[in-house]
C-alpha cells in the first residue's frame, strides 16, 4: 500500500477510536508515516487500537476516569507490543466483537 493510503487508512481508524479526541494533528500524520515507512502493518496499528481501548474499558467502575487521548503516540507501546507479541487474528475479533456490544457513550 502506498503512503498517502496507509496514513489516510491509519488516521482514520485513529479519528474513530472511542477515547479519542477525533483530531488528527500535524504530529499525528509524521507518526503515521513513520510507521508505514518501518514497514509496521495497518492490520497491527488497528490491533493496537483495539487493544488499547479494550484496557481502558476494563478498568474498575470506581477508578477515576481517564483523560482523553490527543495523540496517536499514546498507541505507539501498545503498537510495539502488538509487533512484540503477534497475538492471534482470533484474539483481537473476539476484542472487537465484545467492543461492539459495550454502549457507545463509553
């Protein structure tokens, strides 16, 4: 995949992750470029995307909340633990699936 797609296809999924702010900003796309340029696949930044969420999520009920996110650079651990670790496909459909019966207002 080209650059411009990739970085468009990423800061998208980034702009609809939940705990977002929605806005990509200048810093966003370098990183964004960078990653495609180390070769990382989308498939693995929107693993970590998921991944993400799903431990912000899990937190508990009394837990004070958490901020939001203004950068995608908050990804990058999870990012390079994704890359680290490969869990399964399997693993992160069974994440999304549980993500999309949770309320949006989350």
């Amino acid at each position: 995949m080209e650059q411009p797609e990739y970085v468009r296809r990423l800061l998208d999924a980034y702009r609809a992750t939940p705990g977002t702010t929605g806005m990509v900003r200048r810093a966003d796309r370098l990183l964004a470029a960078q990653l495609h340029e180390r070769g990382v696949p989308l498939e693995a930044v929107e693993s970590a995307l998921t991944l993400a969420v799903a431990r912000r999520m899990a937190r508990p009920d009394d837990a004070p909340p958490l901020g939001t996110i203004r950068s995608l650079a908050y990804f990058s651990p999870v990012i390079e633990e994704v890359l680290e670790t490969q869990p399964s496909l399997e693993y992160f459909q069974h994440l999304r699936s549980r993500l999309a019966k949770l309320p949006s207002n989350l």
